[in-house]
C-alpha cells in the first residue's frame, strides 16, 4: 500500500466495465500506468469537472505511479493549478492540496507557534525518503487516507479542518477526524476534490508532544502519537497509525497516567498488517501516550 | 515535449502514464536503474533542476521544459566527480545495481550532516554491501590499494600488501595485515619470475567496473537498446490449485501490436526444473514452462509478446480463463497427511526424481550414526526445542529479466541476468530440442543474485517467444513477481534434541526438519540435505540422528538462497547448543571447543561423509572462536560496544554462533577459464564465472596478474558468455574463487612457462634465465616485449605446453591471435570454511525493540586474496542475516497470496538498521583453493540469526523459537504472561 496517494480511492470500484475478464488480472507492480491515455493539465476549477470515477486527480504522483491502477483511463494535474502551498491567515494556516511535504517540512516558525517543531518531526514519519518528500503532497498523503498517513497524523493532532470542493460548484468542510472513515477510507465523493486543510491558532500555540514507533529504526509506521496541550491546559491525544483511523482522546488537564493508560488500552481501533500485531500496537500506544504525558507534563 | 537530459536537448513524447523512470530509459539513459517502480528504493534516482527525486514515481509528463541530471551526468570514467570517486575508493558498492542512484542522492549530501545519514539515505536500498563502505564513501575514506604509477617500469608495479589498510588497521576491519605474512600456499607452483615481487593477490585491488559503475557506465542485463524488440507479460493465476478448463486467446491475438499469445497448447511437454545445477538430475523434473495445471498463486497461465508493455498489458486483460478450481493446502506439517490434495500425483517418482508424489513427498533423508537412544541414556543433561524459520526473498536490486533473439547464423541468444549461464544453456537445449552449440547464453554484470538466479525464471519463456516470433523479445519480472512469485527461501520447521555428559562433552543429537517446498521441487531436495550437512557435522557425537523432509505445498515456490538451507538449521542447532550451555552452566564458546569438529575427527551427519570433503590443510574454528570471544569480551572497555540505553525497560545481552561450510557444492563443479596474449600484448582472461557483485572479476585478475608477475589492472577479463569459454558450472556455492580462481590460476601459470619457451627459442638463452614482469621477459640486460612474444610464439615455439597445479591443469599453445593458455578446474575436493558470530543486544520490555550494541564475525577464509571485498562479502551477508532475522518476512494469506508484494511491506534492511560489524580473519592458508584462499560469501550469513537469539535469550531470560525476531514478536515474548 503507498504512503500517498492522490486517487480518492474509495470512489473507484475495485472492478469495473470489463466484467470476468479483468477479475482474472493479478496486479503487477510495473513501469507505467498504461491504461492512462488521458493527462488534462488544470488550470482552473473548470477544468475538474473531468473527474469521474475513471478519471482521477493527480497531484504529486509518487503513490499513484507507484501501484498498478488499471481500473483508470485518465488523471487531471492539481499541480498546473498553482494553489499556494502555505498561507499564515490570522486565525492559523492554510495548507493547500497540493503542498508538497517538502514545503511543508521547511515552513518556518511563526511567533507562539509552539506546534511548530512537529511539522518536521511529522514529515519524518512518512516511509518515503526525503526525495518522496519534493513531490508528494499533503493533500494526496490525507486521500489515501492509511492509516501511517503522517499528514494524517499531523492534521488530526492539530484539529485540522479540511476544506472538499464538491463536483456542483459547493464546498463543505469538516474536521480532520471525520475526512478519514478508515483504512484508506475517507468522505469524499466521486468528482470531489480535498482543496486545503485548515489548521487553527489555538493549536499551533499548543505544545506538542510526537512520538512515532515502527518495526524497524525509521520504517512504516505502527504508531504515531501526538499529545497537545493547550494554553487552556486541555489537552488532546491523537492517536494515529496503530488504528484504523484517527483517534483522539480529550481532556479538561492532563490526565494521570492511569487514566490515560486505561483510556488508550479502552480504544478498540488497533489492527494488524505486516507493520505491526494489534496487540503490539495497542501496548507501544499506551507506552509512547505514557512518554507524551511526561513531556507536557 | 522538449527538455535536458544532463545537458544535452532531448525531445520525446511521454505517455499519458508513463513515469520518467522509463521515459529515460527509451531515450537510452541505461544508467537510470530500476529496483521497485514504487519509489522505495532509490535505484532510479536522478535530479530534476538539481532536486532529487525517484523517477520511477515521477509523472514524465511533468518533465517538459525542465532539466534532468543522472549519474552519467555526474562525471565521467576518466573524470569522475569528487563523490563518484569517494566510492570507488572506498568500495563503496558490489554488485553496483543501486550506486546510480546511491551516487545521485549522494551528490546532493555533500554538506549534510553524517549524523542525519540514517535518515536522508532511507530512500536508497543496497542488498549486497551492508553500507558500511557506503558510510565510508561518505566519511572519505580509502578502503582500496591505490592504483600503480601510470608508467609503470619493470619495477615493481604494486605498493605494499593492502597500504589502505596498514594505513588505518583497525581492529575488526578485517585487515589481515598486521595478522599474517604468507608466502604462496605451498600447493601453488610460483610464476617464472625468480626475484620477490609484490603480489596483487593479498591486496585490496579496485574493482575493474569501479569507474564505469559509479558513472552509469556499466551495463546489466537490459542496458541495450534492440531495433524492433517485442516484450513479454504474463499473465498469473488467481488460484493456488487449480485446473485451466477454457483458455480463449483470440480477443488478446487480434489485439494491434500482439505478436504471439502463448498457452500451455504451445509449451514444450518436457517436464524439468528451473533449479539448476551441475547435474540435473539434483532436481526433480516436476515443472513444465507452461502447465494447464496451476499449483500456487501466482503461476503462469498465459503469455502475451506484443510490441509494447502496455498493449501486451491490455491484450493479458483480454484471454478469457475458466477455472476448475482445487482444494489447496498450505500447511506443511498436513502435506503427508491423507486426504490432503496432491500437487504432482501420477508424475513418475523415477523420471521425475520425487520420492513420493502419491504423498506430497519430494525429499526423505533418515539416517542414524552411533545409537542414538544409547546417546541420551548416557546423557546427564538433554535439552530440547523447536524453532521455525519463515520465508525472505532474495531481493537482488536487479530484478529478473532477460533479453534474447535470433542472431545471423539463427542461433539462439540469450542475454540474461543469470548466475549460471552454462547450465541455463545446457537445458534449454534439452527443453527446445536444439543442440548446445544453436544456443548461446551470455550476461552481462548482474545486479545482485544471492542464489535467486541460480534458477530460470525468464530464459525458458523468452526462448519460446523467440523461437515462435523470430523476434527479439525481452521480459523484465517486476519487483512484485520477485516477492510473491520467484522462488524463496525455503521456511523450515526444525527441531533438536542434545545430550551431553556433564562435562559438556555432546553423547546425542538429534535432527528433524520439515521443509517446505511450495508448489515444485527446485533446489527442495538440494537444500533439505545441505540443511543437514555442516551444521550437524561441525560438532562431536558418538550418536546423531537425522530425519528430514521436503514437502510440496500450494504455497509459491522455495528455492536457493544464500547459505542453501544451512541457515535454517544452524538457527535451530546453535540455538540448542546455547540451551545446553546454560543448562551446564558452561561459557557457550567453550562449549563449541569442547566439541566442534577438527582435522583429526571424521566428518559425521548420518555416516562419516565421503572423503572428497576435507580440511585442506587448513583449519580455523578455533581462532574464530578465539577472536570473536576476545572482541566481544573487550567490546565496552575498548568503545567498540555502544552504550546500553538507559531505563528499567532495558535488558542487555551477548550471544554467539558457529558456522562450517563447505568450499565448494558437491559432486563436482567444473571451471575452464583461458587466458590471451594477445597480439597488442595485453592480456585478457576468459571466464565463464558472472559478476554479481560476488567480486570474482577482481580475484580472477588479480590470481592472474600474480601468476604472470604484473598488475591487476594490465588486465582485461570476458567472462559469463557460452561462446567465450567451453565451460563453466556457474558462481554458486560460493565457488567463484575456488574453482574459476583456480582454473584461471593454471592457466595464468601456464602463460607463463609458455612465454619462457618461446624466448628460449628465440634466443637459445634458457627458460628459467628469464623473469617475466609487466613489461616482458627479461635476461640480464636482454629484454623482450610482451608484444614481442606474442608475434613470435607460433613459429618459435608452437607446441602445447602442459602445466599441472594442484587441482588444475593448463594447456598453452600459440595461435594466430597470440598466446592462449586454458585451464580447468573440476572442483571434486572440497575444503571447509568457519564463521563464528557474536552480538551484545539490548532488548526493551515495552516496546519489543532491539539495538545491536555490537556484532562481530570472525572468518576462516583462508589466504585472503582481496581483503576489502572480502570484508564486504561479509559485512554484506551479516547485514543480510541481520535484515531477515529482525525486519523481512513474506507473509502470505490463507489463499496463499503474498500479501508483502512491495518493498515497502517487505522491509530490506536500510542504512539505519545495519549497524557496523566488526571483522576479523582467521590466519591459515588452504592447501586446495589458490594461493590458500578459500570461499566467503554465503557463509557469513548463517550463523546470525542464532546469534542474535542467543543475546536476547541472554538479555531476558526468554528464547526466540520463530523468525523473523521483529519487535511485535519480541514484545509478545517478553510479555508471554500479561499480553492478551
């Protein structure tokens, strides 16, 4: 499965339109997308009224090129659309589509925003290398919607809100938390398109603990745990990676550690793949929740 | 679409879904590599307006207007850029598949910071070296012998033995310097030269592809551009056992751009197996290149050659297939069982070579030595258990592929990424019904091979593409197809039972290993009986027994892999062993003294072996052991152990394990190699050994360059082509240097007597006046050229001259082209190699997680002929072992699918998961291999994975039994008692 991914896949149906001959196929990893014969560059929001079930957006392509995809015919290029990657408004930040984690990786600080260091510590926790980084996109990274999505993680953590342009010319949005229904599951249609994620101020000037876990030194993730503790002193853990979707726990201050123990142990979201048991991924949960509680504390 | 490639204008046309990768690749950028096709291992790195990026992953379509740099563009053979040349210098690749892109990404690091490597590099997979020579690469630092004065006088041409190393001889980086000073073994008859000269053998000559490699400039298999090239697709079954009962082509055949669909209708109907070996009836003949019955996920059904990839693609999606599908069985422990579905039921047992195919059966070894009830009634301490390997693919960087077609005399030609061009040759002549001399197989430097390519996946589908098209046809597996269907390495089930006196003196030991094959039989009956061979017969038992079975399964198929079964049974076996340490309380290393194996005893599995298997004269356990004690033991005081972590959740750990194999695979393993004076007077050998990384090609000059006194680097080599040598049984079993080596020595020896003749002849002065150096022979002040000899052998001195070294034999003579001499080599005695492995491991209670904190592996390899690549056969199967023991596993799900189809599910060990290992060299010399050198390069593996287990056993106080040793398995056995 890719890190990221700019097919909405839940749109596209697993098996279409050539009936038994294509359940015959076993998909190979290679080369090209040969079934693609269509690449209509956007240049405005026009331009996406071409996106079907069979014709995708195509944002930074190191996850779609990188799995067979012969159930598609055609990609719309996000990219062409030059939406700003990064934009400071006064009541947090934009992130478009379309921003590559590169970019996302060097933004700089901005004054009280104490969240900072954990676009950075994030970024790090995709599988993909550094040179993934120069062209893969936040926007494909929440679409794909794994649950090691680190965008996922970061986004969650922070109470993202994602803004989602529907096919009728609408726009709806919704929290970060909702946008993802599961394991590479998420909310949008077919002919929608993630335009940006919304991060708010009041939690880039938390502080926030990370903490990442996998089965090797730096590989796929098996959890991604983030804690923020606000000006307020509430404080939200989200957890990422060893569930199946975002899951967040909330509280008035911070909790005691068995209390935050025994509400991580409760969650029932964990699951198993060749990244991880559940029940691993329950107990590093708990133990990395612990170590998040230590640092906010 | 216009835009740069490394500066040059280029103008091409993408396709709507084509990544840059192959768009680089049409413009014949051969030097851009494929590994994955899915972004995960670097191999196609190259720059975009100086960025880095994978261009496997790249949409092409994007690249309009933009300039693209790739390792060609970096710098060239004759002037390599600062970065390339750090990598030749420090040896920093072995096969060179993944080095572009490890030089693109490297190029854009120059100011990183070393200690951000870890992260920075994970996007850039080796399979071969381990990445410690990579780190020095980017340290700066030299690990090869510099090169000689370019104007090299009849002096001595080569600097001391191994000045790298003297310069910097650390301990543990395998540099034998300070450890020994040999003189030829004495099996070696010296060269005419009678003045001392320094030998290249014993130094750590460069790699004569270095320069080419680092710059793109060598080619692999599919590095060639074919006019008019058709490529093959496969199409696999979706069942694991199953019966095709309809199979309609005719959609795919009227597809535009199909040139042939082959079906089982079109399969020759001879059974054989893609395992090759010497001789083929090591293997059961189960397996047809086209079979109506399918016996795991994944098989072929069907397949497409058309003009391009994706309408071979399109047309695969058109053959309509109806199944009749069969109850399958994964489990190998039901294979025998009744009821249980056949695979290869009715199959003669006779021609076929299965032992029983009513009962799933392809292999039985049951023997005992000694009575080995007696063995534990005598016994005061008998400890038992069980361990279970699992299933890792050998994941060279190059996948599969080969290319072949029909050349002017209509032979045909095979270009292939193959360990065993010889013997690939050898049965499509039996599979095609062609003679050997209508067939000529050949590679070009291959990526990687760690047994895979002992085995043919592609040349027997491309040959009947071939011969039903006329065309050339190409066919490149995908990295999915080497996970989930290339052979891997068989999973074996194994358990030991020990007893000893009190004392520690071993009175039993008993073996029973199930193994499992897959759906046929390639290499199962080889590897279950290596299995068993060595690692039970290193040590002392008045009473041994064996009892071992390969069985057939719907799982994919088990082939060879690094080591040949030993591995899996050397876990269970070492692993017992350090049980009955702790239940003696007695110092594991001693106890592998108490009763290993020396040259006085005889060699035992079920009977004492045959004496082809022999010390040879050298013997070096016991210094393994010694030195990877004392490493161990000093590894805190010194700073070469890390530092335990802190905090309660830490358990600190030592392990070790023991290893012996043999030099060469059984039964013979024959090698003819010749070596030319060529009319320019420059020498060229002839081998049919493949470059895979195996660094054979070094050796081989260097063994040349020592017999005919000049430097290695005066020498050219053509080598892994039928048409060059008559033959060769191919770079497996370690054999390159042992056997090849050998050969090319004699004929090296042989050159040399001859070139002494022919100036007798010329002059009257005696042979043995003269001394034979880079430049010619010389006599007092009377010198002749090289050039010279060449020109005046046929007349001067036309006869056959016959050398015999020990184990060889060479025949010089004079032709029109200059002076040939060619040597053989049949490899029937066989030596024995040792490796002794340790590790200190911390292992964290919470998390499962384990850190190396030091890994050691001592090597008896004999006289080191190259010590850096040496070193780095080592470090590199070390890694590996390390790789599969804690991170790689094929998982597959009930229907027998592998569902760990990319690499990013199947996690090679990266550059931050390998930690540096510490290499040191027993100090004998063979008296069969040349100049005393034995073979290193499976043999570093095996002993690892015990080892580690041992230092977690020792670390917590609890046993792994099951590999791979990955951080949800050591937190479950850490937690046994409180995990739900």
């Amino acid at each position: 499965m890719p890190d990221i991914f700019v097919v909405f896949t839940d749109q596209i149906p697993l098996s279409r339109g050539l009936g038994r001959r294509r359940a015959h196929r076993k998909g190979t990893c290679i080369m090209d997308l040969n079934t693609i014969t269509d690449v209509r560059l956007a240049r405005s929001r026009a331009d996406l009224v071409a996106l079907c079930t069979t014709v995708v957006p195509l944002a930074g392509g190191s996850a779609l090129f990188g799995e067979p995809q012969n159930h598609l015919e055609g990609f719309v290029d996000l990219m062409t659309l030059e939406w700003p990657a990064l934009t400071v408004t006064p009541d947090g930040l934009d992130i478009a589509a379309t921003c590559t984690i590169a970019e996302l990786s060097r933004f700089p600080a901005q004054p009280g925003w104490l969240a900072h260091p954990a676009f950075f510590q994030c970024c790090t926790a995709l599988f993909g290398s550094f040179k993934v980084w120069n062209v893969a996109t936040v926007g494909g990274n929440l679409c794909a919607s794994l649950p090691a999505g680190p965008m996922t993680s970061l986004t969650a953590a922070l109470d993202g809100e994602v803004l989602i342009w529907s096919p009728d010319g609408s726009e709806r949005r919704m929290p970060v938390t909702s946008f993802i229904t599961g394991n590479t599951t998420n909310i949008l249609t077919p002919g929608e398109v993630l335009r940006s994620i919304h991060l708010p101020l009041r939690a880039l000037e938390a502080r926030v603990g990370y903490r990442k876990i996998a089965l090797s030194p730096l590989g796929r993730s098996g959890a991604v745990l983030l804690g923020r503790l606000e000006r307020s002193g509430a404080f939200v853990l989200t957890v990422t990676a060893a569930t199946v979707k975002p899951v967040q726990l909330s509280y008035d201050a911070l909790p005691d550690a068995d209390t935050l123990r025994a509400d991580v142990e409760r969650l029932d979201e964990w699951f198993t793949d060749a990244h991880g048991a559940a029940d691993w991924r329950r107990a590093v949960s708990c133990v990395l929740a612990d170590e998040i509680r230590e640092e906010l504390a | 679409m216009k835009f740069t490639v490394n500066g040059e204008p280029t103008e091409a046309t993408p396709r709507a879904g084509q990544a840059l990768r192959t768009l680089l690749r049409d413009t014949e950028h051969f030097e851009v590599k494929k590994g994955c096709d899915t972004g995960d291992c670097g191999a196609c790195s190259v720059l975009v307006d100086g960025e880095p990026v994978h261009s496997c992953v790249y949409p092409a379509h994007r690249i309009e207007g933009h300039d693209v740099t790739t390792v060609a563009g970096l710098g060239t053979p004759d002037a390599l850029s600062p970065v390339q040349q750090s990598f030749v210098d420090a040896a920093g690749f072995q096969c060179g598949f993944c080095t572009a892109g490890m030089v693109v990404t490297a190029s854009t690091l120059t100011e990183a910071d070393p200690a951000d490597l870890p992260r920075l590099l994970k996007g850039n997979l080796c399979r071969c070296t381990g990445y410690r020579s990579i780190r020095d690469a980017f340290a700066g630092i030299t690990n090869v012998t510099p090169r000689p004065c370019a104007a090299s006088s009849s002096g001595p041409v080569d600097p001391a033995a191994c000045a790298a190393h003297a310069a910097s001889a650390n301990p543990g980086s395998g540099c034998p310097t300070a450890a020994r000073s040999h003189a030829a073994a004495p099996t070696t008859a010296p060269p005419a030269a009678t003045t001392p000269a320094p030998r290249s053998v014993g130094t750590s000559e460069r790699a004569p592809a270095g320069a080419r490699i680092v710059t793109g400039r060598e080619e692999y298999t599919l590095d060639v551009a074919i006019p008019g090239l058709l490529h093959l697709v496969v199409l696999r079954s979706p069942h694991a056992h199953a019966r095709i009962t309809r199979l309609d082509t005719s959609a795919a055949e009227a597809l535009e751009g199909v040139a042939a669909v082959l079906t089982h209708r079109d399969s020759p109907s001879t059974l054989f197996s893609t395992a090759r070996h010497e001789n083929r009836t090591d293997d059961p003949d189960d397996t047809l290149v086209l079979d109506p019955v399918i016996r795991f996920r994944g098989q072929r059904v069907a397949v497409v050659v058309a003009e391009t990839v994706g309408i071979a693609e399109a047309a695969s999606r058109l053959i309509e297939v109806e199944y009749d599908v069969l109850p399958a069985n994964f489990d190998p422990a039901k294979a025998r069982q009744p009821g249980i579905p056949l695979l290869h039921s009715g199959k003669n047992p006779n021609d076929s070579r299965i032992a029983d195919p009513e009962t799933n059966l392809v292999a039985a070894l049951h023997g005992e030595y000694g009575d080995i009830a007696q063995g534990f009634a005598d016994a005061d301490v008998t400890v038992s258990g069980t361990w279970q390997s699992h299933r890792i693919a050998a994941t060279a960087l190059e996948t599969h592929a080969s290319i072949g077609w029909l050349d002017d005399d209509g032979r045909l030609v095979l270009r292939t990424s193959s360990q065993v061009p010889f013997l690939v040759q050898k049965e499509l002549a039996r599979l095609f019904d062609r003679s050997l001399d209508t067939i000529r197989v050949f590679t070009a430097r291959v990526g990687g091979g760690f047994g895979s390519k002992q085995e043919i996946q592609t040349e027997d589908i491309v040959s009947l593409a071939v011969l039903k098209t006329g065309r050339p046809v190409q066919y490149e597996m995908s990295r999915t197809d080497e996970l989930t269907v290339v052979p891997c390495r068989h999973p074996m089930r194994v358990s030991v039972s020990l007893g000893a006196t009190a004392a520690g003196l071993l009175t039993a030991m008993k073996v029973d290993v199930l193994s499992d094959t897959g759906a046929y039989g390639n290499h199962g009956p080889g590897v279950m009986y290596h299995s068993c061979s060595e690692s039970i017969s290193v040590y002392n038992s008045p009473n041994k027994r064996v009892d071992a079975e390969a069985v057939y399964t719907n799982n994919m198929p088990s082939g060879a892999f690094r080591g040949y079964g030993l591995g899996q049974v050397v876990f269970g076996i070492e692993s017992a062993m350090d049980d009955l340490a702790i239940a003696l309380d007695m110092n594991p290393f001693e106890l592998r003294r108490l009763n290993a194996v020396s040259p006085t005893d005889p060699l035992v599995v079920t009977h004492v072996e045959g004496d082809d298997l022999v010390f040879g004269g050298s013997y070096g356990l016991d210094q393994c052991l010694d030195l990877a004690q004392n490493a161990l033991a000093t590894g805190p005081e010194s700073g070469r152990s890390l530092p335990a972590p802190d905090g309660p959740e830490w358990s600190v750990g030592e392990g070790m394990a023991a290893a012996m194999i043999a030099t060469i695979p059984p039964r013979g393993h024959f090698a003819e190699a010749s070596i030319t004076l060529g009319l320019d007077g420059r020498y060229t050998i002839n081998a049919g050994t493949a470059e895979f990384g195996n660094g054979t090609t070094t050796v081989h000059t260097q063994l040349a360059a020592t017999a005919l006194n000049t430097s290695a680097s005066l020498i050219g080599i053509r080598q892994s082509d039928t048409d060059v040598v008559p033959y060769d049984t191919g770079a497996f079993g370690s054999a390159g240097t042992v056997v090849a080596g050998k050969a090319v020595l004699a004929a090296a020896t042989a050159l040399a007597v001859k070139l002494g003749e022919v100036a007798e002849a010329l002059t009257g002065i005696p042979a043995t006046a003269w001394q034979l150096n880079s430049e010619g022979l010389s006599s007092g002040d009377r010198m002749l050229t090289l050039t010279e000899l060449a020109a005046a052998g046929t007349e001067a001195a036309p006869a056959v001259t016959t050398v015999r070294i020990d184990g060889g034999v060479a025949n010089a003579a004079p032709a029109a082209r200059g002076i040939t001499a060619l040597g053989t080599h049949a490899g029937h005695r066989r030596s024995l190699a040792f490796n002794v492995h340790a590790m200190r491991v911390a292992v964290n209670s919470r998390t499962g997680e384990l850190r190396i904190l030091q890994s050691i592996q001592a090597a008896d390899a004999g006289f080191v002929i190259n010590p850096e690549q040496c070193r780095g056969q080592i470090e590199g199967g070390v890694a590996q072992g390390i790789s599969t023991s804690l991170y790689e596993e094929l998982i597959l799900d009930a229907e027998g699918t592998v569902t760990t189809s990319v690499l990013r599910n199947y996690h090679l060990a990266q550059f931050a998961d390998t930690p540096t290992t510490e290499v040191y060299f027993a100090d004998t010399a063979d008296g069969l291999g040349p100049f005393g050198a034995k073979s290193m390069s499976e043999a570093p593996f095996n002993p690892v994975a015990p080892a580690l287990a041992n230092a977690v056993r020792n670390a917590t106080g609890r046993r792994p039994r099951e590999l791979p040793f990955s951080r949800d398995r050591l937190w479950r056995l850490l937690n046994a008692d409180t995990a739900s």
